[in-house]
C-alpha cells in the first residue's frame, strides 16, 4: 500500500480499578501522503485515544490487542511498526519528528519556563541536523510563515505573553518546523472565536499543500470537517461507523448516527431550522451495548438483529463504508 500511516484492527484497552475497558475497537484507516483525513465524534468516542496511539502517547495502562497494527510507512524509508516499537531513540524519531500534534489547549504544548524561540530550537536540534545558529533563524522564519507580527521579538516571549490565537500559531509553527510528514491536530480551532478559526484552517490548509504533509484532523464538529477534509471517518464508541470522501458522507450519509450528527449542526441555508440533537447520552466504555454500539440511541434500530451482531462494512460507493445492519439487511434481501 502506497498509505503514509496504515492502522489495522486498532483495540484499546485501559487497565482501570473496574476492570479492562474498551476505548477503541477494531479500528481501521489509512492516511495517504498529503491527505486530509477528519476523524469526528462526540467526546468520549475514541478519537484522541486512536490518534495518541500513532505517537505511543497513551501512557502505562494502555494494552493495545495483539491483531493491532500502525505502520509508518515513510517514502525511501523502511516501515516502522509504531506498536513494536521498543527503543527510545525509534520513539523520538516519531515524536516530533515524523509526526507532530498540536491540541486544543496550545498552553500544554509549551513549557511554562522556557521562551517559545527556545523550545523551538532545542526541538529542531533534537530532530534535525541543523546548528544552533540555523535552528534559531528557521524558528523565526516559522513563526512569520504562521502570521505572527515581529517574530523576532516574540522569539524571545513565553507562550503566556501570546494572546489564544497567537499561541495557536506558534503551537503550528513549533510542531511544523521539524517538516513531520503527519501531523495531527486534535480540536485544534475548538477553543477559538470563529474567524480566528477559519483564519487557522486556511493556513493549516496551506501549509499542507506546501510542505506536502498529511494532517489527522479530530474535530466533533462536521461543519469543520466539510471545509478542511479530503476524508472522513465517523466514529462512535471507540468504532469507526462510516468512512468515505468529505462529499459522500456529507451529502449522503448512511450511518443513523453520522445523519443525527449532520441533523444536530445549523443549517446555512435555513437557520431558522429546527435541530435535532441525537437523543441520550453516549454510554459509558464501562458499559459498552452488545451488538451495534450505536443501538441504544438509533432511531433505527431493528430489534432482534442490531443488538445482536455487530454490523461488518458494506461498500456503498468507492472508499464510502458503512457499518450498520440497514445496509447488511438490504445486501441480504437482494440476494433472496
Ligand atoms: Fe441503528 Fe442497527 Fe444500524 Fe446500529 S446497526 S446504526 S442500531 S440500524
Ligand atoms: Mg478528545
């Protein structure tokens, strides 16, 4: 496969005082070279814990079943298998260097007591081969490609002098300027006003076409994805649920629970529509449905059948899978 990033049958457990909980289950995707892929949910659906898995950043109670693949697949590079990683040094080469993730909260990318200018170069001097004087002159350089004013001067600032959106710059500029060939931004534009937010996408979208990188974009706002994805994948309960180009899922959806997500966001063309949230509470992973994870809250849902079995992909279209039992039902009226 010509994928960038290659995940297969992803499970995720937590050693917890209650016991093993599932946080991902039987998670697949690939991530081509300079690809966009949106990962959405609600909170709680899994898509943070899958995403920290590429970089091994889940920490001691993370069991991962032994079927679970990454593979890292860099151009002219041999294939690193993320989760037989052993040695520090493999580890580094990862973090921060062949992937880079920005967050939310910009403040937890940066050190309290270090200069922004600072931790920029002691990263590139971790990651690359460049002197001092060179990593210091590309860090500045970064943080004017992001739009940052007098950027020789914020060099010297610490990240708490930057107002929210410029800190969300130099967090871009901080996890860009090594040139990782992923980067993943989890609810990068969430805690933003909405023009600071496209002003953010646009760049990101920007520096994509650049640098040629992929992103792994997590958002639980589809309106986002619409305007920054090539792909999606939808995920509920730790389980990707319907995956396939930004138009096939967004004009067509297929799964019960990405329709209850499309109906739950404003509409451009009429905002004096009703929305509809999705009834209920996403349950807790300590008491995961049987079945159909989404079944307790699908007004769809056949009884007898979805909490039962827990539905396989049908391909709808080229790369638009869905798994629910609507679609595996209809396959199996067709064929009587
Ligand atoms: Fe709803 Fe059943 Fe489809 Fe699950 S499998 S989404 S419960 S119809
Ligand atoms: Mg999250």
């Amino acid at each position: 496969s010509d994928a960038l990033i290659s995940v297969r049958d992803l499970t995720i457990r937590f050693r917890t005082d209650e016991g093993l909980i599932t946080a991902v289950e039987k998670v697949s995707f690939d991530i081509a070279p300079g690809e966009i892929l949106g990962l959405v949910g609600e909170s709680g659906s899994g898509k943070s814990v899958t995403a920290k898995s590429l970089m091994r950043l889940n920490g001691e109670n993370t069991v991962y079943d032994p079927e679970s693949r990454i593979t890292l697949n860099v151009p002219g590079e041999t294939p690193l298998e993320v989760l037989s990683l052993r040695r520090e040094r493999d580890m580094i080469a990862i973090r921060g260097g062949a992937i880079s993730m920005i967050f939310q909260e910009p403040m937890a990318s940066f050190a309290p007591a270090i200069t922004v200018g600072r931790q920029m170069v002691e990263q590139l001097l971790i990651h690359t081969s460049l002197t001092e004087a060179e990593a210091r002159e590309l860090s500045i350089e970064m943080l004017a490609r992001v739009g940052i004013p007098e950027p020789a001067r914020r060099f010297d600032q610490y990240a708490f002098e930057f107002s929210g959106g410029m800190r969300q710059r130099a967090m871009i500029a901080m996890a860009l300027s090594t040139r990782p060939r992923l980067l993943i931004a989890d609810e990068p534009t969430t805690a933003l006003d909405v023009t600071i937010q496209a002003q953010v996408i646009d760049l990101m979208k920007d520096l994509v076409a650049e640098f040629g990188m992929a992103i792994l974009f997590i958002t639980h706002d589809l309106g986002v994805i619409a305007q920054t994805a090539d792909r999606v994948a939808v995920m509920y309960l730790g389980r990707i649920v319907e995956t396939g180009s930004v138009r096939q899922v967004i004009r067509a959806p297929a799964h019960p629970y990405t329709r209850g997500l499309l109906d739950a966001l404003p509409k451009l063309d009429d905002l004096d529509a009703e929305l509809t949230p999705i009834p209920g509470d996403i349950p807790s992973p300590l008491n995961r449905p049987s079945g159909c994870v989404f079944h307790t809250r699908c007004p769809q849902m056949i009884a007898g059948v979805c909490e039962g079995r827990v539905p396989g992909y049908t391909r709808l279209g080229d790369g638009h899978d869905v798994a629910c039992h609507l679609y595996t039902e209809q396959a199996m009226e067709a064929a009587r």
